[in-house]
C-alpha cells in the first residue's frame, strides 16, 4: 500500500510569510501527527489529530496550527514565518490501535530566508 | 514520559554484529520500549517493539531483561546501508495516553567497510 505522502518537499519562504504543508497518510490510518526536526533540537512533536480532532499537542507557539480533514489527510500551518522555522516537518500516520508503530512521510524541507 | 540513554554515536564494520542499548530507569508498567532507524533527510522508520523478554523481526532483534530498565537493539550483520541514527523511545500504547512520540538523541551509527 502507499505510504504517508507529504506535499510539498522543498519549500524556501521569507521571514513574515506564512506556509501550509500537506500530509496524505496510510490509507484507513485515522492519526496523524506532526514532527518538527531541527539540528539542534531534533526531532519535537507539534501535534496529533484523530477523526479530525486535535488531540495532543507539542510546546509550539500558536503560529504553528493544524487540521485534518474528513478523509484523514491533514494539513500543518506557520504564520509569521521566523528563520529558527527552517526545518524538516515531518508526518506520521498510524491506526489508533498501534500508535508507537508510526509511519513517516519523507518531510517537508522548509527554508526560511 | 519515560527518560532513554543511549549512546551518541558508534562505529562498526561490515559483517558484524551491532548491539544498541538503551536506559531507561524510569519505565512504567504500561510502557513499551520501540526503535526506529533515521536515515539522513528522511523520516523515521518503524524497527521493531517489545514489551519484555525477546523479540524478532526480519529486521533486528529486541533484547528486554527482566527489569526492564534498559533494552538492546541487535542488528545482525550490519551492512553500510544499515548507516543511519537509532532511537528507543519508551512509551504506552494505550488508547487513553498522551499521543505523541518522544525521540531523544539517537545514536548515529557508522558501518564502516
């Protein structure tokens, strides 16, 4: 089966924009949730959505924003974009059933200049 | 959210057999104990996750003493391809838990020809 696809791959923004991401996960996964990865602090969780809720979210400022539409797929949100933004986001999928087995996506490079 | 440890980095040939372990003192009765492989610009993928005792995959095998306060990746003859940063995170699977994965460090380790 395919697996999380995350659009778009590459991204290059200025500081003050905003810039959506988009995550397509497993097909009959209902849980997704958002990564951030950086250098210097890693890999951190921003959020989780199930049957389009959010359910658990990270230490993130309110710039950072989700949703999840009625067919799973989700969508991540930075407003005022600020150059400690650029990192790779990343997607996970799983089922509710098995959520530490979690699929990732290949991430979105952002580039904020 | 259970603490890990594990070592920053380690190197190995080709051929040999690799073995990864992770502390975590502080484990929950609810806890499980999973790893994942990172390759450099891609997401995290799922390796293998036990509860105590031993577990094998196709993958790796998952050593759990009988405490459960550390756990031991053992990757068979590694190759280079196997080059990649390893995470144990300790978490529950259950459906009332706070969703998210907690990545430490890692260990970055370096198959070597």
């Amino acid at each position: 089966k395919a697996g999380v696809t995350q659009t778009p791959r590459y991204l290059i923004k200025t500081r003050g924009q905003q810039v959506t991401l988009s995550c397509s996960p497993i097909s009959g996964h209902r849980s997704v949730s958002w990564y951030q990865q950086t250098p210097g602090q890693g890999l951190q969780f921003l959020f989780e959505y199930f049957s389009e809720t959010q359910r658990n979210k990270g230490n993130f400022p309110g710039r950072f924003s989700g949703r999840q539409f009625s067919n799973s797929r989700s969508e991540m949100n930075v407003s005022t974009l600020e150059l400690g933004d650029s990192a790779l986001y990343l997607c996970a999928s799983s089922t509710d059933r098995a959520y530490t087995e979690a699929f990732f996506g290949q991430g979105t490079r952002l580039t904020v200049v | 959210l259970a603490k890990t440890t594990q070592p920053i980095s380690m190197d190995s040939y080709e051929g040999q057999e690799v073995n990864i372990t992770c502390s975590h003192n502080n484990i929950a009765t609810n806890d499980y104990i999973t790893w994942y492989q990172q390759f450099p610009s891609q997401g995290p993928r799922f390796i293998i996750q036990g509860y105590k005792t031993k577990v094998t995959n196709e993958v790796a095998s998952l050593f759990i003493p009988a405490d459960r306060k550390s756990s031991t990746l053992s990757l068979p003859r590694v190759s280079l391809s196997d080059t990649a940063v390893y995470y144990c995170l300790v978490g529950s699977i259950s459906s009332g838990s706070a969703r998210q994965l907690t990545f430490g460090s890692g260990t970055q380790l370096t198959v070597l020809p």
